[in-house]
C-alpha cells in the first residue's frame, strides 16, 4: 500500500472511499455467510458477543494509534513550517548589516527561495518530485549561504562584528531548520500499521454483516452511521497525514504565505 501511495499521492482525497467501500463488501459477505450458516442449522446460530467486542476494541486501538501519530507527525510539520518562515525572515532583516548591493542579491534569493517553498513544496505529489525539489531547495540554501560569507567580508567594518554574531548564525539555522523540515515532510506511519487497520476493520465489516444476519436484526441505520464515521475518521487521519494534499494551503502554510505578503510589500 505505501509503494502504491507513494505513486500516486493525488489518490489519496479517494483513498477514505476505498476503505468504506471495502468494508461495505466485507459487510454484504458476513451477510450472506450468516444467511447461510441459519439456512444450514434450522435458523438457531449461537455468537459469542465477547470476541466480536475483542476484535472491535483492537480496532479500535489501532484506530486510535493511526489517529495519535497523525495528529503528532501534523503538529511537528506545522511547527517545521513555522520554523522555516522564523529563520527566513530573521535572515531577511539582518541584511540590514551589509552593503546594499549584497543585500539586495541575497534577498532576491531568499525571495526565490521561499516563492519556490510556498508554491513548488504545496503541490509536490511524489516521493520522486519532493527529493528533487529538495535538492532545489537545498540549492538556493547553499547559494545564500556562500552569498553571505562573501559579502561578510565586504561589510563595512563597523558592521562586521554584528554580522558575524547575528547573521551568519541566522544563515546556518536557517540551514539547519530547512533540513530537518524536509525530513519531517517524510515521516510517515509504517505500511504494516495501516495494512492492520486495514484488515481489522474489513473484519469488523465482516462481523457486522454477519451478526445482523445471525440475529435478524436488520439495523442498517447504524450499520450506514458505523461505515460513514470510519470513512470520515480515515479522512481526518490521511489529512493529517498529508494536509498538502488534502488541506487547505492557508491553513498548513499560513506562516510562509504571510511571510510571503511581507517580504513583497518590502520589495515595492
């Protein structure tokens, strides 16, 4: 399943959908498996409640797991995102300590590069599109940081002191901060947890199906409520998992987009 995901990364707004319509077919076979089992035993079919609750609690759990490392792999990018624009504009106001002919070169790379953060990472789809534009990334780190060493030692020597004790530091954390974020955007739960889930909640259709038939209690209003809520949390989850896909690019990019308004507001 994560090799397949990581092919096809626009899939995943659908991928919610494959999980309810793969329990609602486990759902139809636990019915017709428990229609079978009363036309075979003169319609009395003994269930024992306990291990139908056992294997949805597990569910459950696992449920719960996925939900918590969703959730926790979410506040680490978003506190990534936040990082990068603290560092990109803490780089952009101690310019101020060199002349202006490299202030304006080093600014128009740090515009470049955070117009390709915003825009290029956002949209990024693949593991093969995010490594190179990683590498993209990484390139115009690489330049601004060269940039500032050599206009360091064009400073005027007035200056020098505080571009050594403040800029420069803020171009290696700059560095620094871009490097672990592009790690975090990786982090992903293993495959076999959510083949796990998976498999539990295709037998929990399975059972579900079959107890309605054993018991001739034909509740699909709850049954319907059940799937829907598993494919709304499946979503919340994949969200999480992905908000560049499937969320909004205000809400997980908020920081760099009003970093953005700031740094073109300053360039007129």
């Amino acid at each position: 399943m994560q090799a397949f995901i990581a092919e096809h990364f626009g899939l995943f707004q659908l991928s919610p959908l494959y999980f309810v319509f793969s329990i609602l077919i486990f759902i139809g076979i636990g019915w017709v498996i428990g229609q079978y089992r009363l036309r075979k035993q003169d319609g009395v079919v003994l269930i024992r409640d306990s291990l139908a609750t056992a294997i949805f609690a597990l569910s459950a759990l696992v449920l719960g797991f996925a939900f918590s490392t969703a959730t926790s792999n979410y506040s680490v990018r978003i506190d990534a995102n936040r990082a990068q624009a603290s560092a990109i504009k803490e780089v952009y106001v101690s310019l101020k300590y060199l002349t202006l002919t490299d202030q304006l070169g080093i600014k128009k790379t740090l515009k470049e590069l955070l117009d390709f953060r915003v825009d290029e990472i956002h949209r990024t789809i693949t593991y093969e599109q995010l490594n190179i534009n990683s590498e993209q990334l990484l390139a115009f780190i690489r330049k601004i940081n060269e940039d500032t060493i050599m206009a360091s030692q064009r400073a005027v020597p007035e200056n020098r002191l505080l571009v050594d004790q403040i800029l420069n530091p803020a171009v290696a954390h700059l560095a620094t901060v871009f490097n672990e974020g592009l790690l975090k955007m990786k982090s992903h739960p293993p495959r076999l947890l959510m083949q796990f889930l998976f498999m539990l909640l295709s037998i929990g259709g399975l059972l579900i199906g079959y107890t309605m038939a054993v018991k001739k209690e034909h509740d699909w209003f709850l049954a319907t409520l059940y799937v829907a809520l598993i494919g709304v949390c499946l979503h919340v989850i994949l969200s999480f998992e992905y908000p560049n896909i499937l969320m909004s690019h205000q809400l997980v990019d908020d920081d760099l987009l009003r970093l953005k308004t700031f740094v073109d507001s300053s360039n007129r």
